[in-house]
C-alpha cells in the first residue's frame, strides 16, 4: 500500500470523524434548546397559574373583609336604631301616665 493511499484513506476517517463530531454537537444543542424552551414554557404556566391563584386568594380576602365590615356596620345602625326606639318608647310611657296606657 503507497502512502498516498494511506494518507488518503487518514483523511476521509478524520473527515468522517469530524462530520460525526459536528453531527453530535448539532445533535445535543437541538436537544438543550428543546430542553430549555420546555422549561421556559413550564415555568411561565406554572408562574401563571401561581399569579392567579395568589389573585383570587388577594379578592377573596379583600371580599370577605368587606362583607365582615358591611355586616358589622348594617348591625351597628340596626342595634342603634333599636336602641333610639326602645328610648323612645320608654321616654313616651314614662310622659302618658300608666293609667293611659291601660285604655
């Protein structure tokens, strides 16, 4: 076998070897940005549903505060209001004699 032959039959294995190495360097970047653009997908959902969540447990808070205090307010002026009639009530029967209030 020449030289020539040899060295021929050297260079088309380094180039072979060299389109194998560029193929599994191509090969594993595809397969990282894949990799990477599913994670970023992933967490950009998951930080969604996370935010929305937070957001509704933000408004349910928020609502139930201001029902607690509208409920609280509503029973104030009721209780007050009561209040005012029964003093009315008490203030008049004290005014008409009990001697009025039988007839």
């Amino acid at each position: 076998m020449s030289l020539v032959a040899v060295g021929g039959f050297l260079a088309v294995s380094f180039a072979s070897l060299t389109a194998i190495y560029i193929g599994a360097i191509l090969f594993a970047m595809v397969v990282l940005s894949a990799a990477t653009f599913s994670v970023v997908i992933a967490v950009m959902l998951a930080t969604g549903w996370i935010g929305l969540f937070w957001i509704v447990s933000v408004a349910v808070k928020k609502s139930m505060n201001l029902t607690r205090h509208s409920v609280s307010i509503t029973s104030s002026a009721i209780s007050a209001d009561s209040s005012a009639w029964q003093a009315r009530w008490d203030e008049s029967s004290k005014s008409v004699g009990a001697s009025q209030l039988l007839i």
